[in-house]
C-alpha cells in the first residue's frame, strides 16, 4: 500500500510517555475522517503496545521506543511500535487472552484489546533483540459532503 | 489520575477520575488497597465515571479489586463507565464476572 505521510519518534520507555504516545497518535490521525469512537480505539491499542514495550520490553530500565505512524492509501492508518528490548520467546501464547507474565499489575489483555480495536496486529520478536508490533486501521468511509 | 473515596455503613465508594493507564494505575492500586484495609467494607462501589481513558490497566486494577473484595466476603459493583472504558471492558469479557450498572443507585 502506497504511503501517503509518515511520522516517527523515539522516547525513552518511561511510563509517564505512554500519555505522550497517545495524544501524538491522535494528532496524526486528525488527518483521516475518523469517529470519535474509531480514534479512541486507535489510541487504545497503542497504550497497550507502548506499555508492553515499557513493562516487557525493558523490565530492567529504560530502553528506547520507537512510534512509526503512517497513512496508506485506502484511508487507513498504520501505527508500528518497536523496541530493542528483551523480545518475546513465545508470541502465540503471549497473545493468548489473560496471559502475563507481569503479575497482578497486568491483565494479560493487551493483545487481545489491540486485536479487538484494530483491523490487524502483527508482532515479529526475537529474544535479545526486540519487538516491534504493526497494527493497520482502515477508516470506514462515510457519505458526507466535503 | 485521582481517586476519591468516601464510606457509609460498610459501602465503599470509589470514584476514578482522569487517565487510568499504566502510569497511573501503580498509584491508583496503592490508594485502593490501602482504603480497602482501612474500610473492609461489604460493599464497593467503583464509579469510573471521571475517566477520560483506560486500557487494559484498568482490567488489572478492577480484578485485583475484585479478588480482595472476595476474600473478605464483599462485593463489586462498577458504575457510571464512560463509552471508552466500556469498550475496553467489553473486549476483555469481563463483564462476565463483575457487576456493572449504567449508573449508581443511591
């Protein structure tokens, strides 16, 4: 798909900036006619992918995150977040519903609620490297006059 | 984030207000747990409906306050959850577990 504008930025993963995170997603996608509802889900998804790269990705201090936003033809919005952090060993059952390895401050829901919110999630990860999670959005079109 | 209790005749009342995220739930978690054992209540009420944001944070929060309120006999009610605290809620089914209510009955 054919990009039409891009945006990147990096933040240390201090959980202060998964705020941050959102309000610059929100401000990226004014661009496309999204719902109140569809950019809250937007911005939903990526508090839990920004906070699984804070609270996973560097559980032992602060690393760098990394937000790529892009818009793709066809009206649809693409938000990639990375990390260079511990990766993950098994992805599968990571994004199994009610799994954590974060303990009782974690909900194991992150992917689920990302999955739910977004037209399609992708996580490619490697032990040692890092992760870096793709979700696309497509904007439903509705009959307006412009 | 900011966290208002207030209690009568054994009903804890909770009321959430600003951006439950990660960040804040570590100090939302702390407050409830301490309120809860200062109250041991029967009853507690959650009102979310301050919330200007929640994810999956929240989840864990209302879980852990769940499971407490188990142990010691009580019961949960959430109330008054705006509309995007709501769809994370209803995307986590946990609405199969726990009480929620449009708005609180006094």
């Amino acid at each position: 798909m054919k990009e039409q504008n891009c945006v990147k930025m990096e933040f240390p993963s201090r959980s202060v900036n998964e705020g941050y995170a959102r309000a610059a997603v929100g401000a990226f996608a004014a661009q496309l006619d999204m719902t109140l509802t569809e950019l809250n889900d937007v911005k939903t998804a990526v508090s839990e992918a920004v906070t699984n790269a804070i609270v996973h990705g560097y559980p032992e201090g602060p690393g760098t995150v990394t937000l790529r936003l892009r818009i793709l033809e066809g009206d649809t919005l693409e938000v990639q977040v990375k990390d260079k952090g511990r990766g993950i060993e098994d992805v599968d059952k990571a994004r199994e519903p009610l799994f954590t390895t974060g303990g009782e401050d974690r909900s194991g829901m992150g992917f689920t609620i990302m999955e739910s919110f977004m037209d399609s999630v992708k996580v490619r990860s490697k032990p040692g490297s890092g992760t870096a999670v793709t979700m696309r959005k497509r904007v439903a079109r509705r009959n307006h006059a412009r | 984030m900011r966290l208002l209790t207030t209690e009568r005749g054994g009903k804890l009342t909770v009321a959430l207000a600003g951006e439950l995220d990660h960040h804040g739930a570590r100090e939302a978690a702390r407050k409830l747990e301490e309120s809860l054992e200062a109250a041991m209540p029967r009853e507690c009420v959650l009102d979310l409906g301050g919330l200007k944001f929640m994810d999956s944070s929240g989840i864990a929060i209302i879980l852990r306050l769940y499971k407490r309120l188990q142990a010691i006999g009580g019961r949960l009610t959430v109330v008054n959850v705006p509309d995007q605290p709501m769809r994370v809620l209803d995307a986590s089914g946990i609405d199969r577990m726990i009480r929620i209510e449009a708005e609180q009955n006094q």
